[in-house]
C-alpha cells in the first residue's frame, strides 16, 4: 500500500495536482479507456457510413470504364485512358498482347483513334509504321501485320 501511495504522490507532484481533485491511476485508467471505446464507436459509426457510399463509388467507376473500354478482336478489351498515357510503343505492345502476340495495323489505329491518342487515322497511319519499323519488340511478318517479339501464348 505504501508503494501505491507514493506512486500516487509521484504522480501529483509531476502534473501540478492538489490534493483535493487527485483521481487514483486506476480511475484514470478507466476514465482513458472510456475516451477510447467511445472514439472506436465514433469511428466505427463512420465506417458503416461510408462503406455502402464507396461500394456505391467502385461500382459506378467500373461500369464506366467498361463502358468507356474498347473491343479488341483477340480477347478482352482496353482502356482508352490506359492507351493515352502510355507512348505509342507502349500502347502497340499492350494492343499486341491482347491479340496473342500480333498486331494488325489497320486494327491498331482504329483504337488508337478511338481512344484519342491519335485525332485521325492518317496520322495515326504515319505515327505508327514508323514506331514499328524503328522498334525492337516488332518483326514484320506480311505487309500490315507485325508479331511481338519474345511473346508466347503463355503469357
């Protein structure tokens, strides 16, 4: 008891206390732990607020990039935002990829117009023979069709 009391006078004498409003450790730790389980409520009021507002979020903004995406023959589709961030070679090689490895040109400047990377086909004709015949990924294989290099239907 002797111990506890001194810890108590400790604690007085380090927070500026009198005597007459001294709360025990135990009092304080309670009147803490209170605070906390309150604020946790708070929170926890918060998140089952806003979780059906973000579920509602994510599935607006996935409808709209479906929306927003453009067909490719192979499998699947792209996303035009995706394509204009990318350089030219970068958006040929994702097209490319979702054609197994071959990249018909005539296909490829369609989406890329599509998508706004390109404001019409003849510039979009000129940008990118000329990125394939100066890139490294592509090999010709006939006129208007160029394979990936290195690509292999696994991946």
């Amino acid at each position: 008891m002797a111990g506890n009391q001194w810890a108590v006078r400790t604690f007085v004498q380090a927070n500026g206390m009198n005597g007459s409003n001294v709360k025990t450790w135990e009092e304080q730790c309670e009147a803490r732990l209170r605070d906390a389980e309150e604020q946790l409520a708070r929170a926890q009021a918060q998140v089952e607020e806003l979780t059906p507002y973000i579920e509602a979020l994510k599935t607006v903004l996935d409808r709209d990039k479906r929306r927003r995406s453009i067909p490719v023959n192979g499998s699947g589709s792209v996303d035009p935002e995706h394509l204009k961030a990318l350089p030219i070679r970068g958006a040929l090689i994702e097209i490319a990829k979702l054609e197994h490895g071959l990249l018909a040109v005539t296909e490829a400047m369609t989406i890329l117009v599509q998508a706004g990377v390109f404001q019409n086909r003849r510039h979009a004709r000129k940008n990118l023979y000329s990125t394939l015949n100066r890139s490294k990924d592509f090999q010709k294989e006939r006129p208007g069709i160029y394979s990936l290099k290195g690509y292999s239907t696994t991946n």
